[in-house]
C-alpha cells in the first residue's frame, strides 16, 4: 500500500517542487495551504507523514504539531525558514521526528521520509513487541509507554529512546550511538537532540517507574531498572 504524504505550506512553490520528487518516490501526497486545515485534513485521510512548516496563516506549525501528538504518533519533519539552534531544538521538543530548514533540496526531503519510514518498519519487525520491566511497560509498535497501567504520554523518539535504553539495562550509550539508532545515519543535526528529549523523559517519567534514565558524565546515558 502507498504511503500517503500531507504537505502543509503556505508557499505554493514548495508544493510545485516537493510533488514531482515525492511521485517518482512512489508516495501520494496532498496539499494544505492554511494552518488552520491541517488538523482537519489529518483526521480525514490519515496520512503516514506530514511535511509541517512552522510559520503559516492560521495556526502555527508548533500549535499544530503540539495538537497532533496529544492523539498520534504520526511521523512529523518541520519545515522552516528559520536556521537557528534554538528553533531546532524546539521542533525535537515538541516530539518532531525531524527537522529541515529552507531553502532545501526536495531530494534531501525524500531521503529524510525514506529514512523515517525504513525505521519504523526496522522497529515493526524487530521491535519486540512490549517491553515489560517491573510497573513500567514500553510498547514500541503502539508507540505507548504505561506506568501502573497509565499511558505516560511521550513522543515518538522519546518512546523509542527508552526501548533503545531499556532493551539494555545498564548499557552506556553515547550521544553519537542514539543518534545513529534513533534519527538515523542521515541525521545532520547535533548531539543536543538527544539531550533535549532526555531532558523531556525525565521530567515526564513518573517517579515511581521502574526504568531510570541516567547520565554517565563525559560518556552518554544508560537506563538502570529498579
């Protein structure tokens, strides 16, 4: 079945260019010009994907993407004008699967989906299913974390940070390891993706969870099970 790409722009040139590139992928795509249409469009056709710019009439990207990972894991890259640090960062905070700034090469945004979707069928097929240690269950398929029963509501990389973490307890791994396991050889961006979002787990990890994610100075983090 073809993946179904949602492209969410103001900018009609973005269209005309990514259209061309995503057919000869083999992926459908639709096209959403206002903010305030994506969530609607979304829940009306389900896509695999969206391409979501920060800044368009309406609601914003961020609102947006904040709204849609209250009810999906769906895989999101943020698409923007803007190239600093800080707004990158953002983007992985609000559980953005990548990032990618204008001007940019409609090749590179395939190869980014093409990347996304190669990983989350890896984890599909390999996955394991549900990780069950103590109170705390991770499921990687269903992208759900449950502590006591009750969903712990995280992103999709962050899910998928604590399987990597907790599939070896104890393990260390370095910045540059989550990177290659979680966004990919192809990610361009720097080790403080990994901070940022382990920053967010802990802060949303309940207390009482039997999987603890710490740091390992000059080295990287680790998950030790209690």
């Amino acid at each position: 079945m073809r993946k179904v790409i949602l492209i969410c722009d103001d900018e009609p040139a973005v269209h005309d260019a990514l259209r061309y590139y995503l057919k000869n992928a083999g992926l459908d795509f639709y096209s959403v010009f206002n903010g305030n249409d994506v969530i609607p469009t979304w829940e009306q056709i389900h896509p695999d994907l969206l391409i979501l710019d920060i800044m368009m009439p309406g609601m914003s990207g961020t609102d947006i993407c904040t709204r849609i990972r209250q009810r999906s894991q769906v895989p999101i890259i943020m698409l923007t004008a803007r190239g600093e640090e800080l707004d990158r960062l953002l983007g992985f905070a609000l559980g953005a699967d990548d990032y990618i700034v204008k001007p940019f090469s409609p090749r590179e945004i395939v190869s980014r989906i093409q990347v996304i979707f190669r990983r989350l069928d890896q984890i599909s097929q390999n996955g394991g299913g549900v990780l069950s240690i103590g109170n705390t269950s991770v499921d990687i398929r269903g992208y759900e974390v449950r502590v006591n029963g009750q969903v712990v509501p995280f992103s999709p990389k962050e899910v998928e940070i604590i399987h990597l973490l907790a599939s070896s307890p104890r393990q260390v791994f370095s910045r540059e390891q989550l990177l290659d396991n979680i966004w990919g050889l192809d990610f361009d961006g720097d080790s403080r993706a990994v901070d940022t979002n382990i920053k967010r787990i802990r802060k949303k990890m309940p207390e009482c969870a039997s999987i603890i994610i710490k740091s390992v100075y000059g080295v990287g983090y680790k998950a030790e099970i209690v």
